[in-house]
C-alpha cells in the first residue's frame, strides 16, 4: 500500500502544467476564499458519507446485523482512496470485498455487495455523464461531447450488462486467460483458475437468486437514488467554488460540468484522472476542445477549477487514507454469518 502513497506526487504533475502553462500564480487560487473552499470540502464529504451510508444499508440488509454501520460507512469511504490513485477510479471493490470477507462474510456475499455497491454508482454517475455528453454536443462542444459520451456509455453498458447476464449465465475465466495462468503459474496456476471459476460461479448464483427478488430490487433503487444525491454533491462543490471566484454557475450547469470531467477523467491515461479533468470541465464549460492548449490560454476560470480539483481530489486523499488504514486494514474479530 506505501507505493500509492509515493504516486501520489505523480498526480501532481498535470496540475504543475497546467499552472505554468496558463502562468496561475498562487494569489490565483487563493482567491477562492477559505469559506468556499471549506463549503466545497464539506459537499464532498457528504458525497463520499452517502457512499458510504449506500455501502452500509446494502450490507446490512444482506448480512444483518453483520457490523457497525458507522464503521461500514468508514471503511466504504476509505476504500475511495484506492480509486482515487488508480487510473480510471477502480480498485474500491476489492478493499470492501477484503474487508467483509474478512469478517467472515462468504466471499460470494461479500462479491454480491461490492457489485450492487459499484453498480448503482456507476448507473447513476453514467447517466447523468450521458446527459452532459448530449447537452455538451447540442452546445457546439463536439469534441467534448464525444469523449464524454463514448467513455460514459461504454463504462455504463458494460457493467449493467455484465450486472443483470450474471443473473441468467455462470461466468467463467476466458479460455485465453486461463491457458496462460495454467501454462504460467503450472500446478498453483490451475489452482488459481479453479478456485476463480468456483467464485465467479457462486456469485452468477447469488445474482440468480437475488436480482429478481422484490428485496433486492428496493434495495437496488434505494441505493440508485442515494448515488444520484451523492453524485450531485459532487457536482454543487464546483459551483461553491465557483462563487468564491466571482465564476456565477447554476446548480444543475455545475453537476453537469463536473459529471462531464468526471468522465473525461475516467479514460485510464492519468492516476486518479489528475489533469483529464481539469482540462475536461473547462473544456465543457467554454464549449472547446479540452486538449488543444492554445484555445485555452487566458481562461481565468482555471484558478476556480484548481481550487476544485484541491478541494475534491487532494484533501479526500489524506482523509480517505486515514480511514482505509485505521478501519478497512485494521485487525479486527472475525464475525459469524451465515
């Protein structure tokens, strides 16, 4: 885990040129104002607690009692470090997937819970990313627009695809892989597949027998409805931002305008989408094309979106680290479940 921490100041760098591209001075990006800033800081961590809160309720209603739900709250935010220095914000999943396995949870429930978890988050995210893709097109931004809606649509598809065929189908390693691992790892090789094949197989049953019921899908539209919320805070820290800098935005241009850079952000180029998204929101909000630099020069808006990007990405580094370290990777007692 210390290598992510050494990556950290690799997510840095896009930041550093894009500051000495534009010539942002300091007095730049304090002009925000602590207020705002501090407003912006709290909005995404009530973005990150409802992540948390949607974690906690899911396992709760399909483990009982299984832990404190505060402390599932904690570990689910903790986890966000991982996607937070990983490129294309994955890797979440299996802190959790560690976490209540390690608490003695069967690694199919465990799976069954980081999936329903993931997938609600990305529904929701995917469709208003879709959104800010079509608005971002009929706006004249074709190049943005583009990138926007072919990341969004092909993340989205995929995983509610995957999410409802393993209700009707046991997945299974693809005979390419599984050559290789055998032919590779030998004797531990073939370990690996089978013990794979056993897990993916118990979770396409544990979908198979949970999906279709009515619990599941009050939980599923439960936890769609928190991502939306969740993701909209995310979206209102930059108009906070934005009116410390005399930058006037409305709520719902604001979501949209970050969903959009979220998307952008999510091609796996950058650690944490560093750079990809600043360049991204700009892009949207000047209806432009985000990577011709020329175009870009002068916009006085880049003081406001790197007081965004501190404010959103780099303190919910140290609290999300603080959290995976004292909650999700702490020794703890195994607990009974059934």
């Amino acid at each position: 885990m210390n290598w992510r921490i050494i990556i950290i100041p690799v997510t840095l760098i896009p930041i550093l040129f894009i500051v000495l591209q534009f010539d942002i001075k300091i007095e730049d990006v304090l002009s925000v104002g602590i207020f705002p800033f501090i407003l912006a800081v709290i909005a995404m961590m009530i973005k990150l607690g409802l992540q948390g809160i949607k974690f906690a309720y899911i396992t709760q209603r399909y483990l009982g009692k299984f832990d404190s739900f505060w402390k599932l709250v904690g570990v689910r935010v903790g986890s966000e470090f991982i996607k937070f220095t990983t490129p294309m914000f994955v890797g979440a999943e299996f802190i959790v997937i560690y976490y209540l396995h390690k608490k003695g949870a069967p690694p199919s429930k465990s799976t069954w819970i980081a999936i329903m978890d993931i997938v609600t988050e990305v529904f929701a995210g995917g469709l208003l990313s879709i959104m800010a893709g079509i608005i971002a097109i009929m706006s004249g931004a074709y190049i943005v627009g583009a990138i926007i809606l072919g990341t969004s649509i092909f993340v989205t598809t995929l995983w509610m695809v995957l999410f409802f065929l393993s209700s009707k189908r046991i997945f299974q390693l693809p005979k390419v892989i599984t050559i290789l691992v055998e032919k590779f790892g030998k004797e531990k090789g073939k370990s690996i597949v089978t013990k794979t094949n056993s897990w993916m197989e118990e979770v396409c049953v544990m979908s198979k027998k949970n999906l279709r019921t009515n619990e599941s899908k009050k939980v599923f539209t439960i936890t769609f409805f928190i991502s939306l919320a969740s993701w909209s805070f995310y979206g209102i820290s930059f108009m906070i931002i934005a009116f410390g800098t005399g930058y006037v935005i409305g709520v719902f241009e604001s979501i949209m305008a970050v969903m959009g850079a979220n998307a952008i952000g999510n091609l796996p180029i950058t650690v944490g989408g560093s750079g990809l998204a600043e360049f991204g929101i700009v892009g949207y909000l000047n209806n432009q094309n985000p990577f011709d630099l020329e175009i870009l020069e002068g916009n006085t808006i880049w003081n406001t979106v790197i007081g965004w990007r501190i404010a959103t990405y780099y303190v919910p580094i140290a609290v999300t680290w603080i959290l995976l370290v004292k909650l999700a990777l702490s020794k703890y007692n195994k607990t009974e479940t059934t």
